[in-house]
C-alpha cells in the first residue's frame, strides 16, 4: 500500500490576522511619515540639481540653443515625481506643472521675451523651502497670472 502525506499550507497573512501582528493605520502612517522625513535630504538635493540643471539649460537657451526647451521641459516632469514624495512639497508639483503648460503654450518655439520661462523656474526653488501654505498660493497665483498674460501676447 501506498503511503499520502497531506501537506497543509500555512498562510503567513491568516497566522498575522490570527496572532494579531498587524500594524495599526496611525502606527503605519507615523512609520511612513518617519521614512519620508529621512528621504527629505536626499529628495531636496534631487530636487535642487533639477533646478539647477534648468538654469543651465535657461543660460544655454539665452545664448540661442533652441534645443534647451527640451532639456528644460524633462525637468519638471522629473520634479513632479520628486514633489509627489513628500506632501509638503504639493506646491512645488504645482509650480513644475505651470511650467509645462507654459513651455506647451510656446509649442517648442523659443520665446522672445524669456522672462516668464525664468520666473516659472525660480517658483520651484521658493516652493521647496518650509513656506507657509498662504505664501504658496501667492506664488501659484502669480505663475497662472505670468502664464496667462504669456499665453494672450502672439510675440511670446
């Protein structure tokens, strides 16, 4: 006669589930929240090789490389995943997302007037310091009135 072993499966979740285990969601939201804090020096020096490889790319554009929009355009959209890291940077995502609505306005066209190109790419720097929400929202409202008044005039 043959011999059946009967193996049973042993769930690592229904042992955690049963032993009680888990974490609780203020216990895990505090733990993520101390993760985040310790990735915030790295994610502030990414962020500030982001902005200054902009300017960079702002200095090669004034000297007439037309093809500096595009380095300058990869740039936010790298900010953007840096800024969605930490919540205290929501405004720098904003600031980044103005700037390639701008630079999507110009339709890859260098602009005459680099001003509004340049203002969009100093918000970034101003939005990664600890200011206060209100002064946020003075910096945005001023990147969508830049943006708007960029968008109206044809020789932008």
């Amino acid at each position: 006669m043959n011999d059946v072993k009967v193996h049973k499966v042993k769930y690592r979740l229904a042992r955690q589930l049963r032993d009680g285990a888990l974490l609780s969601v203020t216990t895990a939201l505090g733990s993520a929240k101390t993760r985040v804090k310790q990735l915030e020096p790295a994610l502030l020096a990414a962020i500030d090789d982001e902005i200054d490889g902009m300017d960079a790319a702002l200095a090669t554009l004034r000297g007439g490389d037309a093809s500096a929009i595009a380095r300058i355009y990869q740039a936010p959209t790298r900010l953007l995943g840096l800024a969605g890291a930490a919540s205290r940077l929501e405004g720098l995502g904003k600031a980044a997302l103005s700037l390639c609505e701008l630079l999507d306005a110009l339709e890859g066209a260098v602009p005459g007037d680099l001003r509004p190109v340049a203002v969009h790419i100093d918000a970034p720097r101003i939005l990664r310091t600890e200011l206060p929400e209100r002064d946020q929202h003075v910096v945005l409202g001023g990147l969508a009135q830049v943006r708007t008044r960029t968008a109206r005039r044809p020789d932008a």
